[in-house]
C-alpha cells in the first residue's frame, strides 16, 4: 500500500513522496513550474536540455554519463510539460531503488545530489552559459517545433488550440516559437535561468521505498544553493465561460492524403475543480474518449465516415477537443455527424454499456496509473498545478457514483467554439 505525502522544503519548493515498496526502481523528478507565455516559453523549454549537457563537476556528456553509471545506471532525462496554462521544466530520473542496492549502498543521496548539480550548478563559461552547448540545443529544440508538423494528427489539435486560444495563455506551445528561440544567446538564458530559480514554484516527486523524512533530508541538501523566495506561487489558469456567438473555422490546405478535422468546445466553465467533473470526464469519455464511445463506435465504425474521431479533455482550462481523420470531401458530413453524436448524449440516448463501459475504462485507467511510476508522476505533477490533492483512487470513487443524467447535463454545457480543418492543397 502506497502512502501518499506532501511538504514543503522551502518556501515554494514542495516535496511530494509516495512511499511503497512495489518498484525495484526509484523515480525522482525535479519540476518547476512557471506561467505559460509566448516571450519566454522557448526560453524555458531549452533550459532542461541546455543544463542536462553538463555541470561543473561534469562539465560534458561523458562525465554525467559515469556519474549515472555509478548509481546502477541510473537516467535523467529533461522534461517540457504543459499543464494547463502551467509551463512544467526540469527533469525526471529513474534509478535503483536502495532496497536492491546488492551491497546496501545507498543510491538515493547521490541521486538527488546530482539532480541539484544539474539545476543549480551548470557548466558554464565566462559567467554564462557555454556557447557551444547553447547553439547546439536551440538547433535540437528548433528541429523539435519543426518536426510537429510531421504527426498531422497532433499538428491538428495543436493548430486548433492556437486558433480557439489566440489570446489566451492556453494557445502558447510548450516548446515555444522557432523565431524566438533562434534569436536566444547564451546571456539571455542566462538571464532567464536565473529569473526561474528566483521565481518558480519547485515540485519535487519521490515514489521508491526510502523513508519521507530521509527523503526530504537528501532534496534539502541538494537544494540548498537555490536562491530564497517567499513569494515563489503555483501559476493559475484563466477559464472561459462560453463559445463566441459563432464558431471560428480555420482551414490550412497541405499536401496531405487525409483531412484532419478538430473541433473544440467550451464546457460552460466546468473544469477540474468543479463538483461536477467528475460529470464531465465522463461525458467525455462516452462521447469520445474510449473505444465504445459514440465517435468509434458510430461516427468510425459504422458510418464509416473517420478513419479515427476521439475527444479529449483538458481538465484546468476546460475545453474538449475531438479529433478526426477524414476524406476531404467528408468534411460537412462529418462535421455534421460529430456534433450530432454530442446531441445524442445531450439528450441522454446512452446504452447501459456505452456508459458503463466507459466507466470502466476510465476507471481502470486511474488504478493503471498506480502501476507505472511515470505515469502516476504525471498525474500528480497534473494535480500539483491545479492546486488539488485528491487521488487516483479517491477520483475513481468519484466516479462511479455518475449517473446518466449527469453525463447528459454536461454534455448540454458543451459550446461549439472552434473547427479546424486540414485538407489536401487540391481539396
């Protein structure tokens, strides 16, 4: 059994730890999470990778790569995550639990304190970063934003979100603007590396067997260098009530042989820390989010008018998207389908294992996450910037006391907001 904690280090800087012996291996990650903005957003997704090439007690690949060796081969990766209006950097690292150490080493210290080198002190030339470093990750990072455009499915729901979110934090993708990041110079992240240890919320995340308190003691160590701030706070998430009076369409015409259609929709300001999401994640999963949804089940399988069609739902800012593939000339059709697919559920026309199958999906996906240490990192990093504490388990509770109507009554909050469309350049 998994005991669940969580304190504070320092001010702003919060240790969450979950104590079980189920791994073999311990998961430790270091995230800081700061405001979503288009001017620093590519600043910010380079700075993992840019501190992840060397330190200065290694200062190159090389050398970390045999301090990792040292911890069993243990691994740390930078990580780039978005969560909500919540841009999420750092680190995430994997290593042999102490409980496995064949001679009883202890790992876990070692761990954490080369996690902190990583952070707090990187290998640096004339008081900032080195130049060759620098350049080398922006060119990595560039190819990153410029390879998106490669996954037409991703590209889609990503296009529809800066068209549904133009001014609004939600519409900044988390690795930023190839323009700008081209522009940064090793003193300009610098600066904006500074401002970041300054001024981020600091969230860190143990799951192995180590005791809490030992835990905490090893990230105090590590962490002793970063600068004091009372004022470090948890970024917040900007909320729209409804859909403009009228859908925006974008269309972007490519040499594609499949046309993406995304549409986005307001949820009349429901979001994850409404008692009625629980509704709404469900709703979502009825409408699109399993394979015995509405979408799959009619729109895919027996119309036949999608090679694909799923609804996701993004939790803090309240908006559910659905993504489809489709024959350009199905466009209006399909549209048309999707949106009465939602009015089926509006009206409450859901079959007992349309709902209950998707229920369950939905509820052994939350136990499926206790499974995986990364996995069950991401759910509570998500939480963490949502200000909230409730569990897998807890949620999953929650729920399996939705009924039929509740599904219906938030699917009837479901506003049409946006359609994005990408066709082939003869469509």
């Amino acid at each position: 059994m998994s005991q669940v904690t969580r304190r504070e280090l320092f001010p702003g800087v919060w240790l969450r730890t979950v104590h079980t012996g189920k791994f073999k291996s311990a998961y430790l990650s270091l995230t800081l999470l700061t405001p979503l903005d288009r001017e620093t957003a590519g600043a910010n997704a380079l700075l993992p990778s840019l501190l992840r090439r060397g330190t200065a007690a290694h200062p190159d690949l090389e050398s970390l790569s045999a301090a990792l060796d040292e911890l069993y081969g243990g691994a740390i990766e930078p990580a780039v995550r978005k969560r909500g209006e919540t841009q999420c950097v750092g680190f995430a690292a994997s290593f042999l639990d102490d409980a496995y150490a064949l001679e009883g080493e202890r790992i876990l210290e070692p761990a954490a304190a080369l996690l902190g080198e990583l952070l707090l002190d990187p290998c640096t030339q004339d008081g900032c970063f080195r130049p060759d470093y620098t350049e080398g990750e922006k060119q990595n990072l560039m190819d990153r934003i410029r390879a998106q455009i490669n996954d037409k499915r991703t590209y889609a729901t990503q296009r529809l979100t800066q068209e549904m979110c133009r001014y609004e934090a939600f519409g900044v993708d988390k690795l930023g603007e190839e323009a700008q990041v081209a522009a940064l110079t090793p003193e300009k992240l610098w600066a904006r590396y500074q401002s970041l240890l300054r001024e981020a919320q600091v969230e860190l995340y143990y799951c192995g067997s180590a005791d809490p308190d030992r835990v905490a003691q090893a990230l105090r160590a590590a962490l002793e260098k970063l600068p004091v701030n009372e004022a470090r706070t948890a970024p917040g998430c900007d909320v729209r009530l409804s859909a403009g009076p009228e859908p925006i369409v974008a269309e972007e015409s490519m040499e594609v042989t499949q046309g993406k259609l995304a549409l986005g929709f307001r949820t009349g300001g429901v979001t994850c820390w409404e008692e009625d999401f629980p509704a709404l994640y469900l709703c979502t999963a009825v409408f699109g989010g399993t394979t015995l949804s509405k979408l799959f089940m009619n729109v895919r399988e027996k119309l036949s008018l999608c090679y694909y069609a799923s609804a996701t739902l993004e939790k803090m800012k309240g908006l559910v998207l659905v993504s489809s593939g489709i024959e350009f000339d199905k466009y209006q059709t399909a549209r048309d389908e999707i949106l009465a697919q939602l009015e089926a559920v509006r009206r409450g026309e859901i079959e007992d294992w349309e709902l209950e199958g998707s229920r369950r999906t939905l509820i052994s996906a939350c136990r499926a996450a206790l499974d995986d240490q990364g996995r069950q990192e991401d759910f509570w990093l998500g939480q963490t910037a949502a200000g909230l504490e409730e569990g897998p388990e807890e949620f999953a509770a929650r729920l399996e006391g939705v009924t039929r109507e509740q599904v219906a009554a938030a699917a009837g909050k479901l506003e049409l907001d946006t359609i994005y469309f990408l066709k082939g350049k003869e469509g």
